[in-house]
C-alpha cells in the first residue's frame, strides 16, 4: 500500500522557515552594515559620473579642432586662392603668402591646434604652408617633424577619406586630416592640423586620483605612449570589454565611451588603491561563523533533498533518457513521496506509452507521403519534347525516306519507354539512364543537325551506379532549348567522375545566361517553390533537384552556375554500385 503523498513545496517551506529564517535575517543585517559601511558600488558609480563629465570636456574641444577643420571648406578662402593662382591670376609667392596669412589668422592663438599644415600636390609638384600656435604649444621644429616623420602616412591616409575627417595617431602626435574639395567634390588639397593633447584631454589626464589612464581614439590606442603600459591597459580592457566600471585586483578601473563629431572616445582610468580600498575588521571572523552555521544547515536541508528531489528527478531522467534513446513504451516505476513527482511520474508513462503509437502512426503517414511526393514529382514529363520530336519524325519522313524515320521512331519508342516507367523502378544503372539520354541525343541531332554537338566524357568504371531514373534528360533538354538552340549552335559536354561519397554528373552548354535566366533557375531550384504554379514546360530542372533533395537529402541535389560563358549543371547523386543484371 502506498503511503499518503503530500506537496514538497509545504515540506521546503518548513524547512526554511525552521533552519534558515534566523540565519537569513542574521545575514541580511551583516550584509547591511557591511554595504552601508563601504558604498563600494556608490564609489563606482561617484567615479565613472566624474569620468564621465570629464570625457565630454575632452569631446567639446575635439570637436572644436573639426569644427575649425570645417570653416575652412564652408569659407572657401583657400579654394579661391588655389582657383587664382591655377588660372595665372597672382603668382606662386602671392599665393604662398595668402596661405600663411589665413593659416596665421585662423590658428596662431588656437589652443586646440598646435600648428596647422595645409598642402597640395599638381603634376608632381608639392605646395605648402604652414602656422603654429604658440599658445597651443606648437614649435617650428613640430612642423619639421611632420615633414620628415609623418608626412607620407598622412598623405596615404587622406586618401582615404574622401569628405569626412579623420583621426591618425603617429608616435605621440595626433593628426587631424581632411581633404579640401570643390564644387564638384574633386580633391584640391588637404588641411592637417596637428592637435594640442595637453590641452584637449587635460580634464582626464590632470584629474587626481587616477593611478593610471588609458585612452582609446576610434578604436586605436593614443595614451599611455610606453609600450610596457600599453601592453597592461591592453590586457585591462579585454577584461573591463564594453562595462563602466569594474574591480581588479583590489583597484577600482572605470571606463567611459563617449561619441564626438566623426569619432568616439574610449577613456579607461584605474584609480588609486588607497582611495578605494576599505577596511574590513571583524568581518573574516563573522563569515566564518555564519559559514559553518549554514553548513550545519545545508546538511540538513540536502539530507531531505535528496529523498524528496534528487532520487525522484533521477529516476524521472533515467526514464526520460530511455525514451529518448528509442525506448518507446518505457514505464517508470519509482515510488514517489510527493504528489508533483507522482503526477510527473504518471504523465510521462502514459506520454511514452502514447508516443510509441503516435511514432508508429507517423512513421507509416511519412512512408506514404514521401513515395506520393516522389511519384507525383517523376510523372511530370515535358510534352514540348513530344511535340517536337513528332514534327521532326513527320518532317524527316516526307523529305529524307524511310531509314532516318525508322531510327528516329525507334530512338522515340527508347524515350517513351523510359518515361512510362512499366517496371516501376525509381532507380536504373548509368549505362541504361545513358542508352535513354543517347536516344533522346539521337533526335535532338537529327532536328538540329550540324548546330548541335554533344561530347561525352563518362567512364566506363561509372556505368554500375545507380542513378534515379529520367534524372539526366531534363537537364540535357534545358542546356540545349536554352543554351544551344538561342544561340543559333553550341556544345553540350556530358562529364562523370565521383569521389568517396557521392556520384557528379555535369552538363555543360556554351550559351550563357542572361539575367533573366539566373532569376528563373534560382526560383526553380528553391526547395520551397511550389512546382504546380509553373508551366509544364518549365518544371523539368525544378523537380529534378526536388527528387534529389528527397530521395537523398543534402548535399545531393542540383547546382547551375555560370563561368566563362560556360553553364554548368551539376547533379550530386550518393556512389553506390550494383553488380549488372
């Protein structure tokens, strides 16, 4: 007799209400003093606000450098002084001097921009000019080094950028690039200003609990300059990833993404340990403690688990796995001591018990619609082919006399024959699917004469496969209606080989496809396209491939793609040989 079942969740529930409810408030109230005592997440957030306010300094003067960048193209100042000289309106010195006049103007008090570079380049000839701001921290020598250092790169890299601006970063120095261009966006020159890091990113570099910074410029590395600490900040931020702010090794790390005008700023500050760290007296002891009262516990708690939960999910995941693994009908038959096991119990025996049907019932509905699908896909035959030939047979017959007739009537009978289908067998060797297709060649020579040339590489070691029967002529009916006979003429090339697995047979035509014929295959060739809405005339290729997929499966199948001029179908047939009848 069964003993009376009760729910698990009471049983739970007593549980902790008795061995865990004062330990649970103990925890609550340790747990309390211990946050209100440290803010540590309060102290996260309180940095990554002020990082936060600090990278948007950072951004406004940026975006004062492309702003500046940009009033040179909206002004068009330089522009018109290029168009005078090219048109021999003010000589070559008059031009340098307006240059340098504007470039002085616009940026000798920049405190953004430590100096400022404008050149062009025309028939191999490099002009220049150039200004420095003093209060930006721009030298002479700055200028030099641009020449001799950065030049080419900056150069290859304005190439790049059609109309937008764009940040390099060369040893140290930060470049800001952008081309000038005309009316009709054609380059003229390029405007590259070196930019002022003291300046533009002082608000995070001066601020003074950071231990360590790091800033990233569209994804590029632009401070620390040693190559010792890029290498630490660039193991840091594979660690920090896409978080604001995270604890290493005892030292808070916050980071901050922010997006400027063409550009986005990464800045990543590890801050000073002892402004971070927080004491924990007393805590170790108190842990200890409350840990080995909750072991004590835990061991109690596990104990009753293991009756009530783990040996009834056991044995419910045994019978599961069973079922699984093809066991249909498998009854579980473990005793139970709670009602929600016992229901579960039941349930999946009267679910295997009624799967095993319902599997067997499927199977045999399966069965039956796959053979329905594959016959329904093989009585399609192409009744434009029949009409053809019959008016060529009846063509032959009243100009050529009675031999070239009896072949063709003879090849016709061939065809017929293998499209009836009287023995019903879905699957014939190579060598009778090629006496059909070399029959079918046969009349398709006689209607085209001259104009069709048909070459066939197939070797003899190939004929014993098994291939579906009729899978070949409409594809050879499609490369010739449609690669040969538009074209006026043309070759179509029959290829066999195979590998381990699987049997390849390729028809190749000379003529091409246009892209109304790509547009076409790709539908036939899909395997959800429903082949009932197609003319008959246009279904031969579509349920070849569809005979494949479900007699086979993938990979086999059809494949048309174009090379060269060259169409190539491919059929994938799995290899299996059978010995001749």
């Amino acid at each position: 007799m069964r003993r009376k079942q009760y729910s698990m969740k009471w049983k739970v529930i007593g549980i902790l209400l008795v061995c865990w409810l004062i330990p649970f408030l103990f925890l609550i109230g340790v747990l309390g003093v211990y946050i209100g005592s440290n803010h540590m997440d309060m102290t996260a957030m309180n940095y990554h606000s002020q990082l936060e306010f600090n990278n948007k300094i950072c951004v406004e003067r940026l975006n004062q450098a492309v702003a500046d960048s940009r009033q040179v193209s909206y002004e068009g100042e330089i522009l018109k002084i290029r168009g005078q000289y090219r048109q021999g309106l003010i000589s070559y010195t008059e031009a340098q001097k307006s240059y340098n006049d504007y470039l002085n103007l616009k940026y000798q008090k920049s405190s953004t921009v430590s100096s400022a570079v404008l050149w062009f380049e025309n028939d191999g000839l490099l002009q220049s000019s150039s200004a420095y701001s003093e209060r930006g921290n721009g030298t002479y020598q700055q200028i030099r080094r641009y020449w001799e250092k950065d030049h080419e790169a900056v150069a290859a890299f304005a190439k790049t950028l059609d109309t937008s601006v764009g940040f390099l970063i060369r040893e140290g120095s930060l470049y800001l690039v952008r081309n000038l261009v005309d009316s009709h966006y054609e380059p003229q020159g390029v405007l590259v200003f070196c930019i002022n890091q003291d300046y533009c990113f002082n608000s995070v570099t001066q601020y003074p609990m950071q231990e360590s910074l790091c800033i990233w410029l569209n994804d590029e590395m632009l401070l620390p300059y040693e190559a010792e600490i890029r290498e630490e900040w660039e193991d840091r931020s594979e660690k920090i990833e896409n978080k604001d702010y995270r604890w290493l090794h005892g030292q808070l790390c916050v980071a901050d993404t922010i997006s400027g005008d063409s550009y986005h700023i990464r800045t990543e500050m590890l801050l000073q340990k002892n402004i971070t760290m927080y004491p924990f007296y007393g805590y170790p002891y108190v842990m200890g403690g409350m840990l080995l009262s909750l072991i004590l516990m835990l061991a109690a708690v596990l104990g009753v688990f293991r009756r009530e939960v783990t040996l009834p999910v056991k044995a419910l995941s045994e019978g599961v796995r069973r079922i699984e693994q093809g066991e249909l009908g498998y009854q579980i038959k473990e005793e139970m001591y709670n009602s929600e096991f016992l229901y579960l119990e039941n349930a999946i025996n009267h679910m295997s018990e009624h799967l095993e049907q319902q599997i067997l019932k499927s199977y045999q509905e399966q069965i039956a619609l796959r053979e329905a699908r594959i016959m329904a896909l093989q009585s399609h035959i192409n009744p434009h082919f029949l009409n053809n030939t019959l008016e060529t047979i009846n063509w032959e017959a009243r100009l050529e006399g009675n031999e070239k007739v009896s072949k063709m009537i003879e090849a016709l009978s061939n065809v017929m024959d293998a499209a009836m289908d009287r023995r019903k067998r879905p699957e014939v060797r190579l060598a009778e699917e090629m006496g059909y297709m070399n029959s079918y060649l046969y009349i398709m020579k006689e209607r085209l004469g001259k104009r069709l040339t048909v070459q066939i590489d197939i070797p003899e070691g190939l004929m014993d496969c098994l291939v579906p029967r009729l899978v070949m002529q409409p594809v050879i009916e499609n490369a010739i209606e449609h690669g040969v006979i538009p074209n006026g003429s043309g070759t179509v090339l029959i290829r066999g080989y195979h590998d381990e697995q699987y049997l390849y047979l390729e028809i190749q035509n000379d003529g091409g496809l246009t892209a109304g014929d790509r547009s076409r295959i790709d539908r036939l060739l899909d395997m959800e396209y429903n082949t009932s809405k197609e003319p008959a005339g246009n279904m031969g290729i579509a349920n070849v491939n569809q005979r494949l997929r479900i007699l086979f499966g993938e990979p086999c199948g059809l494949t048309i793609k174009e090379e060269n001029r060259k169409v190539t179908a491919l059929l994938t047939i799995p290899w299996r040989h059978m010995l001749a009848d």
